[in-house]
C-alpha cells in the first residue's frame, strides 16, 4: 500500500485499540505485554525490523508515518524501550541466528521484557571498569557480581549482561557479553526511587548465576565491542524516544506551554519560539540518522551528539516551565511537578553529557582525547572501583 494509506490504516487501527491520555486503559506490565502482541499481530511493531526475525521489514516512512499517528495516544510501551531501541538491535546486529530465531520475535510481540545489565557501584561512567565476573564452568559461566541503575529489571524476564572473564588483560579486553535469565535461582532485584517518586531503575544481585554458553554474545573477551554496538543503539533511542509511546503528554513541550502560558507577552512568545527550534533541530536530527542507519551508515559517535541534544533540550524544557508557569509548577501535585523532577537524570543515564562531550571531541571532532594511563594495564593491576 502507499504512504497515505498505510497511514489511514494506522490511524484507523489506533482509534480502535489504543489508549488515549484522558483513557490509559490497562496499567502495568501485563496491561502492555497484551497490547504489545494487539500492536504486533496488526504489524505495527517492529515495522522497520528484518523481516527474518519477525519484523516488519518496511522503511523510515512507514514508521514516521505511524509514530505521527501515534502521538495522541499513551501507548503502555515503555517496559519495551530497552528490549525495542538496545539489546534486541543489538541481537540483531551482534547475536547468532538461534539467539536471533530465539528472542527477537518474542520481545517484538511482548511476549518478553528486556533490561541491560551495564552500570555497577564502582563503575557507571566507566563502564569497562565493571568488576562482575562470568567465570567458566564446564560448558557454560557462572556469574557473580552486582549492577545498579537497570531500567525496568523489575519487569524484565531476560537483560543483556557486560561481565569480566579476564583479569589478566586490560579491561576493554576481558569483557564478554551474555544474555542472562533474569527469573534465574541467584538473581535479585531491587528498586530503586528516584526524587520523582517512582521506581524505573534497580540494583541487581547475581549469586552463581549459570548460564549457558549459547546464550554468549559474540566472541570471548570481545564484550566491549558488543557493548560499543549497544551503547550507540541507547543514545540514539533515547533521543528518539524509542518505546516511550508518544509525546504529546511531556507537560514542557512547547505544545503543552504554549497552551498553558500567557502568549501575548513577546518574551514568552520568544521563549517558546527557543524551546520549538531546539525540539525542531533535535527531530530533524534524529531523523537523519534513522535514515542513514537504515541506508547501511551507522552514526557511530554522532548518537552521542544525539543524546546529548536531548539531556540539554531536557533540561532546558524543565527550566522553560518553571521561569513560566512559576513556583507552583513544583508543587507535588501539579502537571509539571514530575517533568521537572526526572529532567536532570537524562544528563545522566545513557552516559553523562561530559562524556557525551569527550566522545564528540574525540571521535567526530576528532580533538585530542584525554590522557588515559589505564588502557595497557592489566585490570588485576587497576586500582578499580571497590576493587583492592
């Protein structure tokens, strides 16, 4: 079908079967795993996914066209964010064909949630830092160690997991990548609450924690270019806000101020005149680099320009809201109160936006990039972390 009718039929199907703002419908994970599998069996999930592994295996276009659609409603797809914009392109990308054959299809329906196990204690900006181990155990790993920070674990039946397995070698080097079970005998997970109130992200605890050989990503010791593949999937999701349902709801977007603000007063008009460019520029943005990705031209380091546009476009969207609508928009029960609460973690999660700055210098700038005295040195060597 062309562009404008595949768009009708999306419109149409929505209308139907999604949840408005006013009406949210089904709350909770359950709640959305059903809509997920109504979303994919109607072929609206997964649209511009390898038709291989159970994705649509249509263009740019048609998923612009349904994501317009789509922005007056809530759609309940947030558990799916990590699964839908990092570990499943990166099974994609990086995964065998049984670990393609096996997960894509499931995530894409709903049938499965997806975290990914990076960050730790001692190292968060410094991801290669992680002192979580996978050490072997005859045909397959056992694991110990801790992660902290993990978007929605909580929900997740499956995460994909940075762990060491070489101490004898500098810490890029001994990494590998895993899928691990998240309902397995040795993992638990505790929330954590953040000062919105509400708990996204959690601590998780592996305690000799098996898992099969076949469930390995990519070769041994070669887990940092795995998680490199990952890391370039999550900024540019997080820019373009993939799984996150629509956006017409964010109480700081211009076209929710702009409603709620006095627009006759030239500076205001000025303002939001601001906030509309940035929003605009980081769009366009985006949307050349979804192109180029499905064109074959990874972005490489320019999702790292992506999100930090984002976190500064976030922040700059909280401070717009409070100068505006004033000191009441921090009250616990306003519209803005939550926005404005959540606004400084984007400059954390996903890499903090002076790394983001140091990867753009370094790799897109092409600037002289920090000292590093680690990169040669045996991780047993490091002073690393809680490690002694």
């Amino acid at each position: 079908m062309d562009l404008a009718e595949y768009r009708r039929a999306a419109r149409a199907w929505l209308q139907e079967n999604a949840p408005t703002r006013d009406d949210p419908g089904a709350d909770g994970a359950g709640g959305a795993k059903e809509f997920m599998a109504r979303l994919y069996d109607a072929g609206y999930s997964g649209i511009t996914w390898p038709e291989r592994w159970g994705g649509q295996g249509l263009t740019q276009a048609e998923e612009r066209a349904f994501a317009a659609e789509a922005r007056d409603y809530a759609l309940p797809t947030y558990v799916f964010s990590i699964g839908l914009g990092m570990t499943g392109p990166t099974l994609v990308d990086r995964g065998s064909d049984e670990q393609r054959e096996r997960f894509v299809r499931p995530l894409l329906r709903g049938e499965e949630i997806w975290c990914q196990l990076f960050s730790e204690p001692g190292a968060g900006s410094d991801v290669a830092g992680l002192q979580t181990r996978a050490e072997r155990d005859g045909d397959g790993w056992i694991v110990n160690g801790q992660k902290v920070w993990t978007s929605v674990a909580h929900h997740a039946d499956w995460g994909l997991l940075l762990a060491r397995t070489d101490v004898e070698v500098p810490k890029h080097r001994g990494l590998t990548m895993f899928v691990v079970d998240m309902h397995h005998p040795g993992v638990t997970v505790r929330p954590l609450k953040d000062m919105s109130g509400r708990s996204n992200f959690n601590e998780i605890f592996f305690d000799n924690v098996a898992i099969p050989d076949e469930h390995r990503v990519g070769e041994v010791n070669d887990g940092w270019s795995v998680a490199v593949t990952t890391l370039l999937h999550e900024r540019l999701s997080i820019s373009a806000g993939v799984g996150m349902g629509g956006r017409r709801d964010d109480p700081t977007s211009f076209e929710t101020l702009r409603q709620s603000v006095d627009t006759s007063d030239p500076l205001v008009r000025d303002e939001l005149v601001e906030l509309h460019i940035r929003s605009r520029a980081l769009a366009l943005f985006n949307q050349r680099l979804a192109q180029e990705t499905r064109a074959g031209i990874f972005p490489g380091a320019r999702g790292s320009a992506a999100k930090l546009l984002l976190a500064e476009l976030t922040l700059f969207q909280a401070d717009l809201a409070t100068r505006l609508v004033g000191p009441e928009s921090v009250l616990s029960d306003h519209p803005l109160a939550q926005a404005i609460s959540l606004a400084p973690g984007m400059s954390l999660g996903g890499g903090t936006n002076e790394i983001m700055r140091n990867i753009i210098g370094d790799r897109v700038l092409n600037l002289p990039p920090e000292p590093r005295v680690d990169k040669t040195v045996p991780f047993k060597d490091l002073k690393v972390g809680t490690q002694e």
